[in-house]
C-alpha cells in the first residue's frame, strides 16, 4: 500500500496521486482518503470487485448500502431520479454540504452498491481536496472507516489504528487537518443523512450539518419535513 500526507506534497505531486488513485479505482482496488467529516474508504461506483472489497473491508452486510461521493451537484442526474426544477434548486443550494441525500436511483446504478433498494445516497463534500480527487476518479463509495457495527463517535486522527481496514486499500491519502480535527472533535461525525420523496424531505440521521440548517434549506424551497 501507498500512504502519503497531504501537507508534505507539492500541488503536481497531489495530482500524480490523483491519477494513480483512478487507476486503482478502475481496476478494483480501495483507496482511504479525507473527506469534510472522516476518512472514507472508497471504490468505484461501476467496478463491482471494488464494491465487494467494501464490504469485505468494512465486515458490513450485503443488504446495507453504500453511498456515492461526487464532486459537484450537476452530477447527481447521473446516479439518481431528480424529479423537478425546485429540487434541482434545493441540491444545487444544500451541496457541497455534509450531507447525504437519499435519492431514487438511476436503474444502471447497481443493486450491490445499494444493498437492494431503489434509492442511493448521494453527497458532495464540502473540501476542495476531496472534490478536486472526485472529479479526477468519478464517483467513489463514500463510507466511513469504521468496522461495521463500531460506533462513530469521533474517530481517531491516527488513520493507522484503523490497520484492520487499511489493510485491504491500495492508497491511503492522509490530511493533517482532518486528522487534527477529528483529535479535537467531542461531537459525533459524520454526514447528516436526508430522505426526499416527491416534495417531502426526511431526517434520518442528524449529523456534522445540523438540523436547523437543513430546516432553512427547506423552508426556503417550499419542501415539507416528514
């Protein structure tokens, strides 16, 4: 495995690992990198190798889904049914965000990335970094690296006691900042997780991004709160 840190390389290295971060991807190989939460452990939406290793990885069962990491909003049409302008709108105001939007899936979007049902989640985070990486490689799964069943109350920022995961990627891409934060972090992490339906919008999981901020998001597009 290949592990670099973030601070210490210069902006024609990063993009270096980028391409060497799409190759792996494309190949079905695993990278761990940060996102505005955690560190992710990510595979290729469409490489069905790469999303088995996910789960392996992880120990998670086959019947809960993964979500999608993309780099911009204009990119949800691609995975998911986005059923009018106003929740265009809504997307393009909420993202980047940590937020996970579940979303009706497009039907080449595979059942193995979302344990069987007919909807993905989607999220766009909100780091340069992180979108800069995603728009090199595609879309990635965007999944914590945790063992299924751990709790996330704040991972740790030493990524490398997470070795019983770490050990099934590729490339592992460090940030010191992330790690500083989630060193400091007292709070649970993670993304909030959203449900729409036609116009109603669901909490699943109040994450990093609170409630009262998705609240004014959907006041202000006219969506209702289940």
């Amino acid at each position: 495995m290949i592990s670099i840190t973030l601070a210490d390389k210069e902006e024609n290295e990063i993009l270096s690992y980028f391409s060497m971060a799409k190759e792996i991807l494309d190949q079905g190989g695993l990278i761990i990198y940060p996102t505005d939460t955690l560190y992710g452990i990510g595979a290729s939406i469409y490489n069905e190798k790469g999303i088995e290793k996910v789960f392996r990885a992880k120990k998670r069962p086959l019947n809960l889904p993964l979500s999608a990491a993309i780099h911009a909003a204009s990119q949800i049409y691609r995975l998911a049914m986005v059923e009018g302008e106003k929740l265009k709108y809504f997307l393009e105001d909420l993202f980047p965000s940590k937020t996970t939007v579940l979303l009706p899936k497009k039907e080449e979007i595979s059942m193995s990335l979302t344990g069987g049902s007919n909807f993905i989640g989607v999220r766009v985070p909100d780091s340069m970094f992180t979108r800069n990486l995603l728009e090199h490689t595609g879309p990635i799964t965007s999944t914590s690296v945790n063992l299924h069943g751990e709790l996330l109350e704040p991972l740790s920022g030493d990524i490398e006691k997470m070795n019983e995961i770490i050990a099934h990627a590729d490339l592992l891409i460090k940030s010191r900042g992330l790690d500083e934060k989630l060193t400091e972090s007292k709070e649970r992490s993670g993304s909030t997780i959203i449900k729409i339906v036609h116009n109603s919008i669901e909490i699943i999981r109040e994450g990093e991004m609170k409630n009262t901020d998705i609240f004014s998001i959907t006041r202000r597009w006219g969506f209702e709160l289940a």
